[in-house]
C-alpha cells in the first residue's frame, strides 16, 4: 500500500509539472496600428508619418514565479510609406506590405489581474510589396531596394488577466532599407531606414 501511495504521489507530482509546462507557453492573435516614417541620411528627401495596420498570431512563453519569458509573432504589417523629393518638390506615398517576425525578451511584474511588462528583442521583416509598387513609390532615384530588413524592438505595456494585453513598440531600424540617387547629383547616394511605432492588442486563449 505504501509503495502504492508512493507511486500515485509521483504520477501526480508529474502530471502537475506537464500541466505547469503546457501552461508555461500559450498562444493567442494580436492586431494593432502602426506610425511608420523614413529616415534619411541626407536632407534632399523627407517623410512624414503614416498609418497603418498589422495582424497576425503570438506565441508567449513565461518562466514560473521569475517574472521572466519570451514571446514571438508572425504578423502581416500593412506600412504608409510617404516620400518626399524636396529637390522636385515631389510627394508620393504608398501602402507596402511586410511580413514581420518579430521575438521579444520581456519581464513582467504585477498582481493576478493586471501585470506591468517590458520587452526588448530583434526583428525580421520581409517586403511583400510587388516591384512596380516601390518603383511608383520612389521613382527613379531608387538605386536599391532591400526586402530583408531587421530593426530592434523597444516597448511595454500591461496584461490584464493574463489575457489581454495591451502595448506600444517601437522598433529601431538596424539595416538599411535601400539608397537614393539624390537628383542632379549623380553617383550620389543617401541610404534610408524606416521606423516605427506601434500600438497593440493582443489576446491569449
């Protein structure tokens, strides 16, 4: 009887510790909008901010008891591009699309209801946008064009019943998106990076 009782105990000491881990990690969706701009590395080009949209599926892991974890997105980010040629006093915008991975590093703090988190970690980001879309964009002064960008994500925010989560991001770009041939100058080239705000929701099941 004794062994019985020994072996019960551990069958439910393990179970208890599978069912920690299944709760360790859960998924949810998460939608949001963002505010993007250009930044250039010479003053003949400008852009102002633009909004748009994002949404896709999240994934949060979370260490029991430290208040620490991780959590990862695929999202499908629709970006307002706006393009400012300030030598031909020429102003086009366009809508691009991007993939987006991005995978945060975050702490969190706070009662069972409401938690206070903040989270850090790179970012993927791939142009789905067609060719004829950028050159429409940015005319003949583009000279290249990267699909595959990364940038470092900066935010926080609060969940509410480990649930529902609310936050802002801000994503510092790393790699430049491309360069452009200042007009009238040639071989005279000014790279860009675009940067980004974003404001999320995000719910868990």
């Amino acid at each position: 009887m004794k062994k019985l009782l020994l072996s019960l105990f551990a069958v439910l000491m393990a179970a208890n510790v599978s069912a920690q881990d299944v709760k360790a990690i859960t998924w949810g969706v998460e939608a949001g909008m963002n505010f993007n701009s250009l930044s250039f590395s010479k003053t003949d080009f400008e852009s102002d901010n633009r909004l748009g949209f994002f949404v896709g599926g999240k994934a949060k892991f979370k260490v029991p008891l430290l208040g620490f974890g991780a959590d990862a997105a695929v999202l499908y980010n629709l970006n307002g591009a706006e393009f400012h040629d300030i030598l031909n006093k020429e102003v086009r915008s366009k809508n691009l699309s991007y993939l987006e991975i991005p995978v945060n590093f975050r702490y969190s703090f706070g009662i069972k209801a409401i938690a206070i988190y903040v989270a850090t970690g790179p970012q993927f980001n791939y142009c789905l946008s067609s060719s004829s879309t950028l050159d429409a964009l940015y005319g003949d002064n583009l000279e290249n064009f990267s699909r595959s960008t990364w940038g470092w994500n900066v935010g926080g925010g609060v969940e509410l019943f480990r649930r529902l989560q609310v936050g802002v991001t801000y994503t510092i770009p790393i790699s430049d998106n491309g360069k452009l041939e200042i007009a009238d100058a040639a071989n005279i080239f000014t790279n860009f990076k675009q940067k980004t705000v974003k404001v999320r929701l995000a719910y868990f099941f």
